[in-house]
C-alpha cells in the first residue's frame, strides 16, 4: 500500500499496489508490486507501508513518468 500525501493538503490518498511476480530465491524473495498515482508538480512525500522489516535497503525502487 502506498500513501501519498500532497504538499500543503492535509488530506491522503491510498493507492492499492497489488503483487504482480514473485522470485523466490535460496536466501531471499524478490516481490513486484506495481501501482500508479498522479502526484502533483513540486515535492511529494509517499508512505510506503506492509513492508518485511529485513528489507535491504537498496533494494526499495520506484519509477516515475
């Protein structure tokens, strides 16, 4: 689940990102998630929440166009 919360507007939206591949790996998983929100120009701040606590962090991406 993502929370977008757009500057200066107290209120939030909640974008589902359900899981679309899963790779299981000897020692890890890989999970995709794939979702889309518009945001609006300048600086956004998402939440990104229900992550595994033992997530790399390197390894959290997002794409944006």
């Amino acid at each position: 689940m993502i929370e977008h919360v757009p500057p200066m507007d107290p209120e939030r939206r909640v974008v589902d990102v359900p899981i679309v591949e899963v790779t299981v790996l000897e020692d890890r998983a890989v999970v995709r998630r794939r979702g889309s929100i518009k945001l609006e120009k300048g600086e956004n701040r998402l939440r990104i929440e229900g992550i595994a606590p033992v997530l790399q962090d390197v390894s959290l991406r997002a794409e944006c166009s």
